[in-house]
C-alpha cells in the first residue's frame, strides 16, 4: 500500500489519500498527530507534499511512518525551507525547516522518538529563479551549512524534498 499523507482534494495515482478533513482526495480520515489507522509494516511508501509543517507533533508522526512502513519502503518529504516567505507566511504553519532537519531522524539517540531507523538517500533544496536565486544556489553549492547559517534570509530558498527508507531498525509495533 502507497499512502498520501495530508492528501488535500489531490488525488495521487496509485496512492491511498489520507488527511484530516474530508476532502475529495481522501480515502481515510484521520489525524496524522495522532496513532495512524495502518497496520505495522504495512505500507511500502509514503508521500508527505506540504502537509509536516501542519502537524504539532513531528517527532511523533514520523514514529508513526516508521512503524506502519516496512524496512525498506520510501518516504518522501516536501516543505517550504524556514527562509521561505511561503514557510512564514501561513498562520498554520508550526514548524519550519532546515536543509539538516530530517538528519535528526538518522541519529541512533533518535530512535526513542522516531521508533525505527530511517536513512536519508536523498534531499534537495530549489531556489527562486532570477539573480538572486542563482546567487542563492551558488553560494549553497559551496557550503550549505554556511548558506544556511549566514545567508539564507539574504538568498533565500524555497521548497526542501527529503527521501527517506525505512531501514527498520529498532521499530515497535
């Protein structure tokens, strides 16, 4: 099973659409801050657009994905980078993210939170276009912890993509 966590009225082919309020792409109703209704080790991915920053407990939800997920299934990860105006500019946005924020879900002292272990295959940051973008994507090329420490609000980013796999480790049912 493929699920589509904060599905909105998007319906991804081949996905279960799940999310809070009924909505035309939502198959399944519930709270994502909350126990998901699936079973261990039942799902082979997970598609999360747009939908983690919304969710009070983070920690949480990803200990849920952990558990429902089976070793080796992807998640994938979609969120405006804190930089983004987009990231600000929504009053139900709880969190904001850093290129480095999924790293804390590889770490082994994570595990207590996360349930399970996930390796980080794959994350990206895009840019605006224009100059600035360019000089944003330039100076991120050199040293995304200095872009990210010194620059960002000067050059900002845009939207963060994270690939997960579920490598199974430690998880609880």
């Amino acid at each position: 099973m493929k699920l589509d966590l904060g599905c909105g009225n998007r319906e991804r082919t081949g996905f279960v659409g799940v999310d809070r309020f009924p909505c035309a792409g939502a198959r399944v109703q519930c709270n994502l801050g909350q126990r998901l209704p699936f079973r261990s080790g039942s799902v082979e991915e997970v598609w999360m657009d747009n939908v983690i920053e919304h969710v009070l407990d983070t920690a949480l939800l990803m200990s849920e994905v952990a558990r429902i997920c089976r070793p080796g299934a992807k998640v994938t990860v979609r969120t405006p980078h804190f930089s983004s105006q987009a990231s600000w500019r929504d009053p139900t946005h709880l969190h904001h993210f850093s290129y480095f924020s999924m790293d804390h879900f590889e770490k082994p002292s994570a595990r207590h939170y996360a349930r399970g272990g996930f390796h980080l295959s794959r994350r990206e940051l895009s840019f605006a276009g224009g100059p600035l973008g360019l000089i944003g994507r330039l100076c991120f090329r050199i040293s995304p912890e200095a872009w990210e420490e010194q620059l960002c609000f000067v050059f900002r980013g845009s939207t963060l993509t994270f690939e997960l796999v579920v490598t199974g480790e430690g998880s609880a049912a």
